[in-house]
C-alpha cells in the first residue's frame, strides 16, 4: 500500500509485483476499494505489475467536501498524473462499473497510453437528455440520503437494489467481505461521487467510441440484462471490441465468480 500526493488529494494504490515489465491498472466500482480486486490478483501471474487505485471518495484516497474534486475530468487528469509518477507509459486498464466509466474516458483521453482496455458491465453513459437529467436528480437525492442517514443506513439499502440480486446467492463470508468494504467509505466522499461522477453528469462517450483503437474487451453477467444490452450497442461502435457474457453470475463478475474473471484477464491480457 502507497499514497501519493497528486494533485493537491492524496490518492491510496496497492501494487503487486512491483518489478515486473508489463503493467495492469485496475478501477474499483462505486463503494469500492483496491481490496475488491485482491481475489483476482493473486490468481495472476507474477511476471505482471498490479496496481489497484482507490478512485477520489473512496478507499483510503481523500474524500475532499468540495463537489469539484469528484468530477470525471478532475479524476482522469488525477489518474494521468499519477500513471507519470509511477513511470507508466503503456498499460492495461481494468475498469468495473463507475470505474469501468472512468477507466473509458481515461482511455478516449488518453489513447496512447492504453494496450488492452478491459470494462466489466461499464457504461458510456446517458445519451439522452431527459435520461441525464432524471438520473442527475437520483443522484442527488441518494448522495442527499448518505448524508443524513449515515454510512450503515445506505449499505443496507444499497446491497438490496436489484442490480446485486444476484449477490445474495453468494456464500455468507463473500457477502460480509463486500459489506464490511462498503461500510468503510465515508459519507461525504460517496455523496460527492454521486453528485459529480454519476452517470447523469459524466460527459457521455457514444461519439467517441469509434475513435478507440487499442483491443477492447467488454465483460457483462448473464444475469444483467440492462448491460448486456448496453454492452452489445458498444460493441458495434469499437472497432477492435469483443464482448464476453459470463453465465451465472450478474453485475459484480469479478465478486461473484472471481476465478472466471482472472481466467478472462490471463487469456485476453497477459
């Protein structure tokens, strides 16, 4: 575990493997931390350098009060500065969910950088405006929640939402793992996520998806048929994307069936 100053926000990552040539990036999904993806590292082999990033809010990265700091700019310049610390010039780039959302406009930033990009059931966002704008006000109103409900209240709410219907198949000990991550965010650092990186207020990427020319993979659950669909509309707009539906599992492939993933990553990646 490292923290590195960037920015003016202290940013926390944990890396494996530090000595090895070939380098993958991994972005939690909100709530998240860089403990989500440890199940998936060690299954890896160690000829790759790991390096997991908690995003701006959460984790052990800084929670700042200012709405600003959270928004997907501000958090892809952070990244970018980051990666020039770390002396990362090419790398793979892993992303699940909001962090599948960041590690996308990371990558139509920054091209260059990117050999393989990875997005587990991720999103280019909302193109319609209307649909921007009712999902704005969600947000707005949960992250209004978080804040006057306290960090547990919206845990409990929040792993009963149908999108983690599926979770609840999981074993007893996998569950209390990811609710014991979930319960160590902050409620502002959440709230803000919402209010400045959600889905209503990130630029939407739908024009920029054929500008993307490295190996996409897109990686979505059978039991998540919203981004299965989203997923197939993304695949017809990237020129080099393959798009890989896992049975059994739902939106949390990597929680939910994690030797799977890391079978995806070795043979698609490494």
């Amino acid at each position: 575990m490292a923290r590195f100053t960037v920015k003016g926000q202290d940013v926390n990552i944990e890396q494996w493997n530090e000595q090895a040539t070939q380098t993958i990036v991994f972005l939690h999904g909100f709530t998240g931390s860089t403990n989500t993806w440890k199940k998936i590292v060690s299954q890896l082999p160690s000829n790759i350098r790991c390096i997991a990033v908690d995003l701006i809010g959460h984790g052990k990265t800084a929670a700042p009060a200012t709405v600003e700091f959270y928004s997907m700019d501000f958090q892809v310049e952070l990244l970018h500065e980051l990666f020039h610390y770390l002396q990362l010039d090419t790398f793979s780039l892993i992303g699940y969910s909001m962090g599948g959302r960041v590690a996308l406009s990371y990558a139509v930033r920054y091209p260059a950088a990117i050999e393989h990009l990875l997005l587990e059931s991720a999103s280019p966002g909302l193109k319609d405006n209307q649909e921007r704008s009712i999902r704005k006000q969600a947000d707005d109103t949960l992250a209004e929640k978080i804040l006057a409900n306290g960090i547990e209240s919206f845990v409990t709410k929040w792993e009963n939402i149908p999108l983690f219907a599926s979770q609840k198949s999981l074993p007893a000990e996998v569950q209390q793992e990811i609710r014991t991550e979930r319960m160590q965010q902050s409620e502002i650092g959440l709230a803000n996520s919402l209010r400045g990186m959600g889905t209503g207020v990130m630029p939407e990427l739908w024009g920029k998806l054929n500008t993307l020319t490295m190996p996409v993979t897109l990686v979505t659950g059978q039991r998540d048929g919203k981004f299965i669909q989203l997923n197939i509309e993304m695949q017809e707009h990237i020129k080099k994307a393959n798009h890989l539906i896992i049975p059994a599992v739902g939106h949390a492939i990597h929680v939910e069936n994690p030797t799977k993933f890391a079978t995806i990553v070795k043979e698609t990646i490494s």
